[in-house]
C-alpha cells in the first residue's frame, strides 16, 4: 500500500507517545507501589493483544506478542527471583538479548497471514529450536554461557551502563535500523509497532531486574503492539489500500461539518478502461498509483481521496475555485508530464504453449521455427480531467455542489478531456501549455 509522502512520521506517532508515556511513569516512580495494577495490565495486555492479532490475521504480532512474552519469563525463571545479573540469570538475559532483535528482523521480513496451525508450524519450530538453545546456555553450571556474548567489540569501560553484551547491543542496533529503514519505505502501523516494542523490551532486558520495572516495560510493549492492530485496522477502513489515499468513507466523514468557503475537484483518469484492456489490470494499479502520488501532493492545500475506481476527490477547505484554479491546472500538466515506460509482454493467450498432436505430423514435415515471446517498450502518458465546483448563495447543499462538480467533470470529458472545468458558471478554460505551469 502507498501512503502519502508524511505517512512514515504519522505512523511513528502512537507507539513513539504510548513508550514516552510509559517510560515517564515508570522513572517516576508511579508505579512503586502498584505492583497488583502492573500485573493486571501486563496480563491483559497480551490477552488482548493475541484475541485482536488474531481476530484480524495478524500472525506477525501474534508471534511477536508470544515471543516478548515467553522471554520475560525465561529470564523470570532462571533468575530464579533475583536480578539477572549472575549465574544462570545472567545468562539468560544475554542469550535472549541477542536473538530477540533477529527474531523482530525476522517477524518483520515475512508477510502477515491468518492465524492458523499452517502458519505458526514454522515459527513453532524456529521457537523450540531457539528455547532449547537457551536452556541449555543457561544451565545450572554453563560451560559455554559465560564467554558465548562477552566478546568486546570496543572499549569495555563505555558500556558500563548495561549488563547487556556488546554484541547483544550490536544485534538491537542492526535490527532497529533495519526496521526503520523498512517503516521509511513501506509506512504502516505494524512495522512502526515492531519498532517502538523493540524498543520497550531493551529497556526491559537493560533494567536488570525480574520485577516491577522489566514487566511494566513488556507491558508497554505489548499495548503498542495491540495499538499497532487497532491503527492497522483503522487505515484499512479509511484509506484506500492500493493508493493509500483516505478513502471514500474519510470522505464522507469529512464533508459531514463542511462549511463554505469551500471547493471541490472531481478528478477522473482519462481512457482508463483502454489501459486496463490494454496493458492488463496490474499496469492499471500503477497508473492508478502514480496518479494517485501527484494528488496527495497537491497544492493550495487540497486534501485527496479515492472514491472508486480511477476517480477521485479533491477537497479545498476555506478556498474559493478562483483561489485554487492555478494549483488544478498546476497538478493536471504535472500528471500529464508524468509519463512512465512500460515494458510490454504478450497475451498469453497468444503465446505458444508446446506442440499441438493434432498438428504434430504437419510441423514434422514443415520444420518451422518456434515463434518465441518478445516485449517491446511503450511510453505511457497518462492525462486527467478535472470538474470545480463551490457553493453559491443559490446551492448551498453540499451533494449539490458535488452533483455540480460531477458535471462540469463530464464536460471536461466531452470538450476533449486533459482539462480543468469549472462548473460555477458552466465556463471552460481551454487547455493550457504545461510549461506555463511548470515554470
């Protein structure tokens, strides 16, 4: 899915606050004496974070909420009530440091599926696997455990802030930015989730202890996991999944309290049907992509949403059609100057699939060549027409002003399309050259 060009900040939003939040109350000592409330929160956290996963097919915070959860209590119970920092405690924590950080890698690498028996096998095995590694680091009289993770990398004397290895903390930091990275370029809740929860369990291993503060910060990684489901949930219902735009049902939610001054632009892909007929439905989703790019960019201070198939919506708050009538022609010579190269394939249905037994004897004796698939390069340029509208004194309802906006679009069609239309006073403005727009 395509979000808008700010989506990877506002996706960082929520989990970035709920750890801020978590992190201030839990330095400031809040919760020293409300160790029962703790555990009511960190129990219910993970409930509700696995019914939710699970209700809405997220296997990949399934398997994180189970795995952050499965090492705190592995660390609870080699520590055997004591901080970690001896013994088989200790060693527990620095062999869990260190997988942990891949196995976020790991979750964030494959794709989300229903929760099922097929697809937690795998990851079941992964888990046994990396559990009977632990046990058997962690052992009452380890032979390997104690020198596994204290390689020093660099000067020992900098890291005396943590029990945590150096390679442990190399591990954090390798899947932190591979995280960030991958939230930068692919901008949704869940990936920006795996973040901030990474993030809450180091600074649940880095509290060397088995109590209150390690389990307060689990919770909290918990809770931004679920928050990461409810966000996803949410962007599903109101933003287009193709082209990430809002989507129709944002659309109608943003014109309910709609006063004037306002204007709004009906926006259709020119030919649209002949590029799906054409070049096949997938070269379509890339027009409807690209074009897409452009409206979430526009300017005057436009808001744009996908209310189905190629058509869209621009929404001008506080603007009149003379105000934002530059910034329409601006976005359509854009769009228009946007061409993009195809590599074009042949039908299928056209290509040779194997000699046919009815004919096998004939191509015997003929001895012809095998006609072998070739694809040539197309420039593809796509063009939009445009439909304005604004409220009058004599049409104030707002169905009626996009009615209007409907047609002076359907117009735009009829006067040869790549144009804007205004639909105030049915007056046309013919098309312009772009370079008038792009200087």
């Amino acid at each position: 899915m395509h979000l808008p060009h700010n989506g990877s900040f506002r996706s960082l939003l929520p989990g970035g606050v709920l750890l801020v939040i978590a992190t201030l109350v839990i330095q400031g000592g809040i919760l020293r004496n409300l160790a029962g409330i703790v555990d009511f929160f960190y129990y219910t956290a993970f409930v509700a974070g696995l019914l939710l996963s699970w209700r809405f097919h997220s296997s990949r915070v399934f398997s994180a909420l189970v795995l952050i959860f499965l090492q705190q209590r592995a660390i609870e119970f080699f520590s055997q009530g004591h901080p970690p920092l001896i013994g088989p405690g200790l060693a527990s924590l620095e062999t869990i440091s260190f997988l942990l950080p891949l196995n976020f890698v790991a979750l964030a690498m494959i794709r989300d599926r229903r929760v099922s028996i097929d697809a937690a096998a795998p990851r079941l095995l992964v888990l046994f696997v990396e559990s009977v590694f632990v046990a058997v680091i962690c052992r009452p009289a380890p032979s390997v455990g104690p020198n596994l993770f204290h390689g020093a990398l660099l000067n020992p004397s900098w890291f005396s802030w943590t029990t945590i290895p150096q390679i442990s903390l190399l591990s954090f930091v390798v899947a932190l930015v591979f995280l960030i990275v991958r939230t930068v370029l692919r901008p949704k809740p869940v990936e920006s989730g795996f973040i901030w929860a990474l993030v809450a369990s180091f600074l649940a291993l880095n509290a060397n202890d088995i109590g209150l503060t390690a389990r307060a910060y689990v919770a909290a990684a918990a809770i931004i996991l679920v928050v990461s489901v409810i966000e996803t949930s949410y962007v599903m219902a109101y933003h287009d999944e193709l082209t990430g735009l809002p989507s129709r049902r944002a659309f109608n939610d943003a014109t309910v309290r709609l006063e004037a001054p306002y204007t709004v632009a009906a926006v259709d892909i020119d030919h649209f049907k002949s590029v799906n007929d054409t070049f096949g439905h997938e070269i379509g989703d890339e027009v409807l992509c690209m074009v897409a790019s452009k409206l979430a960019r526009v300017t005057g201070g436009g808001q744009a949403f996908r209310v189905g198939g190629e058509e869209f919506t621009i929404l001008f708050t506080g603007k009149s059609s003379s105000d934002i009538l530059n910034d329409l022609e601006l976005l359509r010579a854009t769009i228009e100057q946007s061409p993009f190269r195809l590599r074009r394939h042949p039908d299928r249905r056209s290509t040779p699939r194997g000699p046919d037994r009815r004919t096998a004897g004939a191509r015997k004796k003929t001895h012809r060549p095998k006609s072998k698939p070739r694809s040539t390069s197309t420039d593809l340029t796509v063009t939009v027409s445009i439909g304005v509208a604004e409220p009058t004194a004599d049409l104030r309802d707002f169905e009626g002003v996009l009615k209007l906006a409907d047609e002076a679009l359907y117009a735009a069609k009829r006067g040869g399309r790549n144009r804007v239309e205004i639909g105030k006073n049915q007056r046309k403005r013919s098309k312009k050259k772009s370079q008038e727009y792009i200087a």
